[in-house]
C-alpha cells in the first residue's frame, strides 16, 4: 500500500477513487485477519460511507486534505460513537460509547477512513497484546512471535498493510516497543500534545496518544492530524503545531549542529548482542549523515521501572474503580448484595494482569504504604526528568534502543510478569519524564526480526525527532522491507 503522499496525489489526480483504496485495505483485512488477528472490531460499512464522502468532494472540486481517504486504524480504548470500545477486556464486552474522543473526532473531521479498532493487551496494560480477553495478535513478520503491546494490533496492521497508519496509546512505552517489534515507525509525543478526552485511562499521569507509519513522514502527518489544545482536556497544553512534515530534510546538516547523545545506561547487562550491534551501527550513520555524537549519562535511568511499576498500578487501580457494574460494562448476574455485585463483576470481567495491577496499586496506596511506595516513586520519578534535563542541556537528541530484544516467542514470558515487565525497560522514563520519544526500524537480526532505534528529544522538540528520524530513514533501506503475507 503506498504512502498518505502518494495515496493523495493519486486522488486528486482521480487516478484512484476513495472507495478502490478503502475496499483495498478492508480485502488485505479479511485476507490477512484469520492468522493476524489485528483487529477487534472491523466497521467495514462506515468505512466505505466515509470513503464515498470524500469521492463526492473530489467531484464536487472541493479541496481535500492530506489524511482524506486514507484507511486508519484505531486501538479500541479510544471512544467511538456508536461502535464498540472494549479496551480487550470483558467488563466493557458490550460497551458502545455515547459520545466520539477528541482524537477520533479531528481524523473523522480531515475525513481519514476508520477501518477498524485494534487490538491491546487488556486496558493496555501488558508489553505483548497476549492479555487481550478475545484473541492474540501475531507478528506478521513471524506469525509464532507477539507484536509487542499493548497497541501490537496497531502495530501489526500497519506492518501488514491492512490500514496505512493507526493510532495507539502509550504509556509505558506502548507505542515504540511494538512499533520495534513489527518493523514500523512510532511515535509517543509530549504528554500534553495530544488530547486524551474519550482515550480510556490506565494511568493518566502517563498515558499520551500517538501515531504508527511505515514512514517517518506518514507518522508526522499523523500526528499533526490529532495534536492541539483541547479544552475537555485538563493537561492539553495551549502551543502551535508546527507542520511537522513540511520541514523534513535528509541531510542533518541543513539545520546547523546537531548534538546527540548516547544514554550509557541503556548499554551493557540485559541487552540483545544484535539489537547491541544494529543500534550502534544506526549511531554511526547519524554521525555520517552531520550529527556530533557522543555518550551520556542517565543515572537514574534504570530506576525507571520499579518506580513505573508503582505509580501506574496506583492510578491504574483509582481509573478502574468505575468499573463496579453500576453505571455501564459488564455485570455478574444473580449477585446477592450490592457488596457481591461489585465482587463478581470484577472478578469475572478483569483478566489477570489487570486484577495484578489493581492489586499493587492498591497494596501501595493504602495507609502506611503510601510513603514508602507511592511517594517515593513519585521523587524518583523527579530525578529521572532531572536526568534528561541535564542531558538536554548538552544534547539536542538522545539515542538508545527501543527495547532490549527482538519479539519473543508467543507464550514465552506469560508466566513470569517481571520478564514481560522488563520489556519497557528502555521506553518506561520517557513516560514519567513526559517527553516524545520515536522508534525508527534500524535492522534486522539473524531470525529475521526488525530492531528499532529510539529517539528522545526534549518537551515539544518532536520536530526535531521527526527531521533526525527522516534524515536517518532516507540514507537505509530499513523501512522498505515488508513481512511476507499472503
């Protein structure tokens, strides 16, 4: 399937309809999803409605913009009138929202087509979509391998060519660990760019919303498509966006000096030899291509994870309590008492991996655990955005891999939670910092199995990463490998 770019000049030009693209990515859908699994939910009918909108624009000579006609797909945890949102979990089985999130709204509004909502680890919560309550997604470059999560269906679509780009959430790194795993670029941006109004919480001090492409251009109109001020939104920030994909360059030079700094904490003990390898080789074409490289340190990097792992099971547990069987959602039939209708309700509607985390969180904030818990990882999640300020005081852009492996095997870590937790390790303190961070494909190792290199830059420098990232792109061939699918 060909980019957003060349898809809208072949509308224009009337070269292609709407309609032919849409039928297109709803055909490689049905074809592809009894062994992918991408997707939860396909809205095939609404998709060709919106398609034949924009057919009747171009006839009518209207001007159409660039995400016009363009097949996208949408995690299922963000709200969509009158199409189900379950966020892969039972207790929201039949939910069908009231009412559209700010981010569904802007793309229905540069009428982009929804093909589908994907899908996510459990209230996304989860590193390999495997605690989706309906079905496990695949890795189209290795059907026996996860996509990573929790947005692996995200992910996997776009790597498939069911849809040209998605969305998806990222928390603790849930955007570029599966944008690394399927070989596909992902971008987190500033908490506070992208509106999280209709997005379902897990931990709102983390959560952003973000954009998946096979090209860093398709992921930079996609995120000027959804970024902006919303005022349904307490933390939306009050900036211009700047037109990310007018300014792409492939020569780093162009725009001066350009400072990137290797984060020495994500090298060394627990990291792939050939992820290692990949990412180095990455960190020498950006020098090749004008960039002034050399190392830094984070050095509270590492303490990222526990401290992750006790602030967003602790929002997590506070989000989740609406679940009750009250007000919307699943609940448990022939329950005695209010007490038991609570208690059945959540028991049969949460997976595993939720209930865990609710556990925690409510474990840590309860009396006597709040100080030695919650409060501390708050501090520590302090020094970890005192870390990246000082480094960006020396560096434009920072560079690390996204994850420290390649996909792992179906099944591999779903016994052991503290294997799977690791696989944010290098994502996790971009979130607590609130800083955009970008995953660009940087290689392959022996099995086959794409690598991808993180970019980090400072609060609201997504251009920057987005010009690095391109420039990057433009002198490998990474991205223009594809899985082999029938």
């Amino acid at each position: 399937m060909a980019s957003i770019r060349e898809l809208h000049t072949q509308l224009i030009k009337k070269e292609r309809s709407a309609v032919e693209i849409t039928q297109e990515a709803l055909d490689r859908i049905q074809a592809l999803e009894p062994k992918l699994h991408s997707f939860l939910h396909v809205t095939a009918e609404r998709a060709l409605e919106q398609a034949r909108e924009v057919d009747a624009k171009i006839a009518a000579g209207e001007e159409i913009g660039m995400l016009a006609g363009i097949p996208i797909g949408i995690k299922d945890n963000m709200c969509t009138k009158g199409i189900p949102t379950t966020c892969a979990s039972r207790i929201l089985e039949n939910f069908v929202p009231p009412y559209e999130s700010t981010v569904t709204q802007k793309l229905a509004d540069a009428d982009a087509v929804m093909v589908g909502k994907t899908n996510l680890d459990e209230f996304a919560m989860g590193g390999s979509t495997e605690t989706s309550a309906y079905h496990l997604t695949a890795n189209p470059w290795d059907l026996s391998r996860v996509p990573g999560g929790s947005s692996g269906g995200s992910a996997a679509a776009v790597a498939a060519e069911e849809c040209v780009v998605s969305i998806g959430s990222d928390t603790g790194g849930s955007i570029r660990q599966p944008a690394s795993f399927c070989g596909v670029v992902g971008m987190k941006p500033t908490y506070g760019l992208v509106s999280r109004y209709g997005l379902v919480a897990f931990a709102s001090s983390l959560d952003q919303i973000g954009p998946f492409g096979r090209s860093v251009e398709d992921t930079a109109i996609l995120l000027q498509a959804i970024a902006g001020h919303d005022p349904k939104d307490s933390t939306s920030l009050k900036v211009e966006i700047p037109n990310y994909a007018a300014s792409l360059k492939p020569d780093l030079k162009a725009k001066g000096k350009l400072r990137i700094g290797i984060i020495k904490e994500t090298f060394g003990e627990g990291l792939d030899s050939q992820v290692e390898q990949a990412v180095n080789k990455a960190i020498e074409q950006l020098q090749h291509l004008g960039a002034e490289i050399d190392v830094v340190s984070c050095p509270r990097f590492r303490y990222g994870l526990p401290s992750y792992y006790i602030i967003a099971p602790c929002e997590a547990s506070a989000n989740l309590a609406r679940y009750d069987g009250v007000k919307y959602g699943l609940r448990a039939p022939d329950a005695d008492n209010l007490l038991s209708m609570y208690t059945r309700t959540r028991a049969t509607g949460f997976g595993a991996e939720v209930k865990r985390r609710i556990m925690i969180g409510t474990y840590a904030l309860s009396a006597g655990y709040y100080d030695a818990f919650y409060l501390k990882a708050q501090k520590v999640r302090t020094l970890i955005k005192e870390d990246f300020e000082n480094a960006f005081q020396q560096f434009d852009v920072l560079v690390c891999p996204t994850a420290p492996s390649t996909a792992f095997k179906a099944a591999e870590k779903t016994t052991d939670p503290l294997s799977m937790y690791l696989v944010d390790l290098m994502t996790i303190p971009v979130n607590l910092a609130g800083l955009p961070g970008l995953s660009v494909p940087c290689g392959f190792d022996n099995n086959g199995l794409p690598i991808g290199l993180q970019l980090i830059s400072n609060v609201l420098r997504e251009d920057q990463l987005f010009q690095v990232a391109y420039a990057y792109e433009q002198s490998t061939n990474w991205h223009l490998n594809k899985p082999t699918l029938s």
